[in-house]
C-alpha cells in the first residue's frame, strides 16, 4: 500500500471523529462558527452550492496566470508550468517516492478538521524544490471551482538559496477551497513571498501556511486578500534555527456581511532570531476581522526579538474588529510586545481631500489604500506588489 494511500485512508478514518468548530474551541475564538459549521458546509460536500455574484477582477486575473516562470494548481491539479533554472516541481506521487519523509512531515501537521479534510486527498498537489544557492523568481496560483476543492504545497528552498514567490488563491462561486502549504527554508535560504487572496460570493476559503526555518533563515512575508465569501487564513512559523529573521504583514479588505478571519503563530525555539508581525483591516459594511496572534518563546530561545500589530479601520457604523494578542514567554532574556489599535477614517483628513475637490468615494479609498501601501514596502519586487495594489484599489 503506498504511503499516499496510508495518508489519505487514516485522514478518512479521522475525520468524522473531529467536531465542526465550536463555542468552546479557543482556536476558533471570534469566528463566524455557523459559517464553518455543517449546514453551511454540507452543500459543498454534496455538490448542490448555488450561484453566486461574480467578481470579474477574478476572472480577468485568472487569464493571465499562465506566464512565463509560473506554475498553476487547479483543484490541486498541475495544469500549466514554466519554470525557471533552479527550480523542479513533483507530483505529490513522485514526491512520495523521492522525500516520503517530507511528505509525512508534512500532513502530521494535519490536526484540525480542515487540515484533515486536505489529507484525505493526499494525492493532490506538488512539491516545488529551488536547489541549493539558486536566486529565482516564480508565480504560483491555485485555482478553487469544484465544490470541494483541495490542494497541498510543499515548498522545499535549498540552502543559500532565495525564492521571490508570487502566490495567487483564487476561490470560484460554487467551491470550498482548502489549501495547505509548508515552506522548508534550509540555512541562509531566503524566502520573499508576496500573496494575494481573492473570492467570489457563494465561496468558502480555509488556508493554511506552516514555515519551518532553519538556522539565518529569512522570510519577508506579504498577504493581501479582500474577497466576497467567509474566509480563514492560518499562518504558523516554527524557528527552529538561531539567527532567524521574519517579516511577516497582512492586508484584509472586508466587506458585505462576511467574517475575514486570521490566526497566526510565531514559535521562537532556538536563540538570537528575531520575528515581527503586522495585520492591517479595513472593514466596511457589516463584515468583521477575526484576528488572534500568538508568540511562543521557549526557555532555551534567549534573547529572541518578537512582535505584533493589529490596526484596523472600520468604515462603517457596523463594522467590527476582534483582536487576541497572547504572549508566551518561557526566556528571561527577551524583547517582546504587541500592540492593537482600532479606528474611523480620520475626518480631518478626508475634508482635507474634499476641499481639493476630490469626491467622498475617491478621498476614502486613497486613504484605504496608503493604510494598506505599508504590507508591501519591504517587498523588492515593486511591480509584482503594485500589481497586486492594483486589483485591489
């Protein structure tokens, strides 16, 4: 029996014993629980979802993703590559045969019900590998229209190696898309990676991001996502190796009624790294963010630098922002903090605008967007970040 199979039989054999999020998970404080509940799932499950407004900056963006140095993932099916010198992709079978030890490091990750519900379909996804001291750039989209859609990543970066990594999700009306990935950044890899999150209405997005880092490692991190649909969004770093340098930032656009949620772990175990996390929310309508950030310091990780924001702007009367810092903190010799922050569209500012005859409209969204400017500034490739501004703005 191969190991795929071996994965995906005991995901299956798991999965009822797991319970739909709830009240009492603390992971799941401040969610939306009846969007991610079985009666809102079930229709996916069975196929029978309904139609829903489409975005049609989702589909323009869906026709350009087949480029130059990019690949594409459609319903965790390879469907386009182009690679670059350096870098080699493998089916989730031949990735099997030639690391199975990565692949089951890979979905012993698996721990929640929607980590689960991607192990069941071990088969599908990739593994992309950048050889050792190779310094290339690649655009890496998933594409989400079956009903229940599913897809892992394995990002494997040699050491010495540097990936500049674009990364489109796009989530299609009609489907539940459930995406994990795991970076492996090897010692003295760098990863910069620049992502944009996009979703039709009748969607639904989980997503989850595991980093594991070894020694002067460094990771500039990027996300942008706006979308019509409930989304999660989990980002977990595991450093590992001392040395470490993580910048990781995240813009959400939310709007209509939908619950944009994001949880993210910074997990300082080796001395001397350093990590720091942004999240910016600018929340119109109804919607709300769910945010929860946890910093891990274990006793032998001295002398670690960690921190994190939340600043969100609510546009509308009925907005709302819920944010959980939590701080770990098992070294007596560290740097840590956080801090939250949350606010209206500054009158002042926005008269200022009007008085230069620029329209109520225009004067907020330039304002959303130089709130939102500063996710992107530590990105070096500048037209890769304006794009994604973009499509946003």
């Amino acid at each position: 029996m191969s190991l795929l199979k071996n994965i995906s039989d005991a995901a299956k054999a798991r999965f009822p014993e797991i319970p739909f999020p709830h009240k009492k998970d603390e992971h799941w404080r401040f969610a939306d629980l009846k969007a991610w509940g079985v009666d809102a799932l079930f229709p996916y499950f069975s196929g029978k979802v309904g139609g829903g407004a489409r975005c049609e900056k989702l589909r323009e963006l869906e026709k350009t993703l087949h480029a130059p140095h990019s690949a594409s993932l459609f319903d965790g099916q390879l469907v386009f590559s182009d690679l670059p010198e350096g870098v080699e992709i493998l089916t989730m079978a031949d990735a099997a045969r030639e690391r199975p030890e990565l692949v089951e490091k890979f979905h012993s990750l698996a721990v929640g019900k929607f980590d689960v519900l991607q192990s069941s379909r071990a088969e599908a996804g990739v593994l992309v590998r950048v050889k050792n001291g190779a310094d290339v750039s690649l655009d890496f989209s998933f594409v989400s229209k079956l009903p229940l859609s599913c897809a892992g990543a394995i990002f494997e970066i040699g050491e010495g190696a540097r990936l500049s990594l674009g990364r489109t999700s796009l989530a299609f009306s009609g489907s539940f898309s459930v995406l994990r990935s795991l970076y492996v950044v090897g010692s003295g890899a760098e990863l910069e990676m620049s992502s944009l999150k996009l979703s039709e209405l009748s969607a639904h997005s989980y997503e989850r991001e595991d980093f594991l880092l070894s020694d002067s490692a460094r990771i500039v991190d990027a996300l942008a996502q706006a979308g019509l649909s409930p989304s999660r969004h989990e980002k977990n770093y595991e450093i590992s190796g001392g040395g470490v340098d993580v910048d990781t930032r995240a813009f959400l656009k939310i709007s209509s009624d939908n619950t944009h949620d994001l949880r993210t772990r910074q997990m300082h175990l080796a001395p001397n790294s350093k990590s720091d996390l942004a999240v910016k929310a600018a929340v119109a309508d109804s919607a709300s963010l769910a945010f929860s950030g946890l910093i891990r310091v274990e006793p032998e990780a001295q002398k670690t630098k960690a921190y994190q924001s939340c600043r969100s702007l609510l546009l509308s009367p009925k907005a709302r922002s819920q944010a959980s810092p939590i701080l770990e903190i098992c070294a007596n010799d560290v740097e840590c903090s956080h801090g939250c922050a949350v606010s209206r569209p500054d009158a002042e500012e926005l008269f200022y605008m009007a008085q230069r005859g620029l329209d109520p409209d225009m004067s907020l969204s330039l304002l959303v967007r130089s709130f939102a400017e500063t996710t992107f500034e530590k990105i070096s490739d500048r037209a890769r970040a304006e794009k994604i501004l973009g499509i946003l703005f």
